[in-house]
C-alpha cells in the first residue's frame, strides 16, 4: 500500500486549489467467481483489482478521480487535475497523518485465497447434486460461487491514516422445475464476511434443496388472484421490501438533495408504531457489516424508526455537510473506481412481540408471502413493484395451497403504516444492493410481518 510520505505529498497537491477536504482510497482485492451449470464448471476466474480514487471537497462541491498507476507523479498529476476543476493555483501546503488502529470485528479463520479449487468445486457440486436430485421435474441446476479479500487504505487531510482488510464469501443456487413447457424457478444465496469457514456453518445440501424445493413447489402452484389483502411476509429476505422502499429513501444521498418522502420528518410519526427499524453494520461476520465505513469512519447501530418514530438516516460525510449533521458510518463504494456515498449495510425491522402462528390466525382471507423476489422502486415516492417467489392463500387464519404470479404493490410510507403486527423470529438474507456508488453487499432482514392492506397483483 502507498507510503506515508506518498500520501502526504498527494493530499497537499489536492489542496492547492483552496480544497478545504480531499481523501485518498487504495484498493488492493482478490477475488475468485465459480460457475456450474448442469453438473460442469462453465467459468472459474480469479483476479486482482489495484487502484487509487482521489477525492476533493470544496464548500459543497466535490471532485473524484481514479488511477491504477501508483507512481507518484502520476498521482501528484492525478490530484492536480482534480484540483483545477476547483478552482485558481495557491499555494502548496503540508499534511500530516496519524496512524488509526481498528477493531477487527470480523475474524477470519480461513482465507479463501489458501483454500485450493478442489475444495471450493467441492462444496458446489454438494448443493448441486443435492439440487438436482430433489424431483424429476427439476431441470436445470446452476451453481455460483464467489469470494473476496479487498485490502483497502483511507487517508484524509484530516489527518487519518487507517487500514482495513474485508473478506466475503458466498454460494448461490438457481434450480429450475419443469413440465409440459412451463417453468418456475428457485433460488438461494447465502453468504457471509467471512472465509472459506462458512461452509462450516452453512450446509450447502439444505440451500440446493429448498431451491429445488420453492420451484417445484411454484411449478404446481395456481395463479394468484388480484386485489387488495391482508398479507403476511415472512422473515428473511421479506425484508427487501423495507430495504428498496424505505431504506434507501433514508440515505443521506436521497434526503440531501430534497428527493426523499422522509426529508425533514425527523421525529415524526412515519410508519406504525409496532415498527422498529435499524441499520448496523457492527454485526460480526454479517454479510453487510464493516470495520470502517469508506470513509474510515468506525460503523454503527443505526436506529432509524423507533416504534413508528423516524429518529435517523444514513449520512456520508459530504451529504452530512449539506444537511449540517454528522457522518454515521455509512459511507460505501463498490471499489476505488466509485466515489462513496451514504449506504445501508444489515437494514432489518426488529423483532416484536407478535407470535407467527397468531400473524397467519388473524389472516381471515388473504396471502402469505413466505419469499419474496426481485423488484423495482422509485426512490423519490417510495413507489415499488416486487415479486413473490413462493406464496400461499391464507383463509380462515390457515395456510392454505401455494399460488405463483404474486406480486405486492404499494408505496413504501403507507406500507411502514399498515405494518399492525410484528413477529418475533427475525431472520437476515443477503442480496447485492446497486445505488449511485455501484454494487454492494448488504443484508435484509425482518421477523414476520403482518400488513392490513396491500395491493397484490396476479394473473
């Protein structure tokens, strides 16, 4: 990783403009990506990823630039171009760093780089076969996994010196069930910071299973009837709903700039008071958690709502000046060729008091949404589309046959309003989340929830 010395120079040159902030972010990554289709490896690629992103800050306003070449005049002529979109040349001046030790809270037992191949095809080809075997009518069976050690450095004129190391690993299962030409699919991705020891608290035979076993069961589902419910969502993964539609309209990057349903409702009343929700990225060997954020900020406990009270959003450090408050650890970046911005990390609804049974009990005539799937947003209104990738009617408070073609529709204020029970089994899923700082791992979570009334959309 760069000197010293070498950051030093750099972030004097990025000043020489009138910059009254710059940060440097160095990035150096392994990272290995597996597929199998249908029993056979079709792709193993593995790689390393080395740059600097430069960052100037000038009143509100805000340069980045990016270079893979780390000989320092090509970075001391890297800063000063960014510094001239700034402003006139003035006088050079000198900084100086302080080194910061951090916390680990993501051990690390074993480093997938020192885990050979074998090992890794190994436990892919267990989820596939246990997969592929499930049921006849199961089709085709696609196995992907990937992991990542990303060393990174952050230096600032503040005078910050830190360094982190970040290690994910994840399995991904896709099953596809078939009959007569039509076809439903399943999918399961668990993933966690951590190395090749999630496999030890993982089975990759039950997540081959349960993805055969949502798109078998979907293959023989009815289509599901349209209208206004009652629905229950499942923990787990349910959770995207609160991610997409309210998550990300709790981001300093939305609130800022006035593009947010929630801007200026601070201590007000925006979603049922049965609603807890919280954003944490100090979960050890969470999927989502970090040491620092990306701009060498330790993570936090984020509480957003408290019992239907907005109390918080996520604040990046330049968003953090335009609001006029402080940065909450929640600065992230798919790598250094993005500038950071404000994002989730693990973002769940807390548990509550509610028992399932009694949630699906209360249901006289509705749907229970026991996984949901991909979707859209609009993340000025909170509007949102998703899919339900396994569902069941519910009638009479019992769960009755399961029915494809769901889908919940709504908006993400009046969604948080007429969340009326809260279960207790909180449960995370891990997902990709995209946003103007490109790619990242981020959890969701929830216990069971109940909604009074939801637009579902059928077939």
């Amino acid at each position: 990783m760069l000197s010293k010395n070498i950051l030093s120079s750099v972030l004097a040159r990025c000043l020489i403009t009138g910059g009254d902030f710059a940060e440097i972010f160095e990035e150096d990554t392994l990272d290995t990506s597996i597929s199998i289709l249908n029993g056979k490896v079709e792709n193993s690629i593995s790689g390393r990823t080395h740059g600097i992103g430069i960052r100037i800050f000038k009143g509100l306003k805000s340069v980045y630039a990016y270079t893979n070449n780390t000989n320092l005049e090509s970075l001391l002529d890297t800063a000063q171009k960014a510094a001239l979109a700034l402003g006139e040349l003035k006088e050079d001046i000198s900084i100086v760093l302080n080194e910061k030790s951090i916390y680990n809270n993501n051990p690390i037992i074993y480093m997938p780089s020192s885990i050979g191949i074998e090992k890794k095809i190994k436990v892919m080809k267990t989820g596939y076969k246990a997969a592929k075997e499930y049921n006849d009518e199961i089709t085709q069976v696609s196995v992907g996994y990937l992991d990542k050690e990303q060393n990174i450095l952050i230096a600032n004129t503040e005078g910050l010196l830190t360094e982190d190391k970040r290690v994910r690993t994840r399995l991904s299962i896709s099953s596809v069930a078939s009959i007569n030409g039509e076809n439903q699919t399943g999918f399961e991705g668990p993933g966690a910071h951590k190395g090749f020891e999630l496999f030890n608290d993982i089975d990759p035979e039950y997540y081959g299973r349960e993805a055969s076993r949502v798109a078998h069961t979907m293959l023989h589902a009815k289509n599901c009837p349209a209208g206004k419910m009652t629905v229950a969502i499942d923990n787990g993964f349910g959770g995207v709903i609160f991610h997409e539609a309210c998550g990300h309209s709790l981001e300093a990057t939305a609130v800022a700039k006035g593009n947010s349903v929630f801007t200026n409702m601070l201590g007000k009343q925006i979603a049922s008071s049965k609603v807890t929700a919280i954003d944490d990225g100090t979960i050890p060997n969470a999927w989502g958690s970090l040491n620092i954020d990306d701009e060498g900020n330790k993570t936090r406990k984020n509480i957003l709502i408290e019992n239907g009270i907005l109390k918080g959003y996520l604040i990046d450090k330049l968003n953090g000046r335009r609001m006029g408050m402080e940065a909450t650890g929640s600065s992230r970046r798919q790598n250094y060729k993005f500038s950071p911005t404000s994002r989730m990390t693990n973002t769940y609804i807390a548990a509550g008091n509610d028992d399932e049974d009694k949630i699906i009990k209360s249901i006289s005539d509705g749907l229970y949404a026991k996984k949901m799937g991909g979707g859209s947003v609009n993340p000025v209104t909170g509007e949102f589309n998703f899919a339900v990738s396994e569902g069941y009617i519910v009638r009479n408070g019992e769960i009755q046959e399961p029915v494809r073609g769901a889908s919940l529709i709504g908006k993400g204020s009046e969604v948080l309003m007429n969340i009326d029970m809260v279960g207790k089994n909180l449960a995370q899923g891990q997902g990709m989340c995209g946003s103007v700082s490109g790619s990242i791992p981020t959890n969701v979570g929830q216990p069971m929830i109940r909604v009074k009334e939801i637009t579902v959309g059928g077939r």
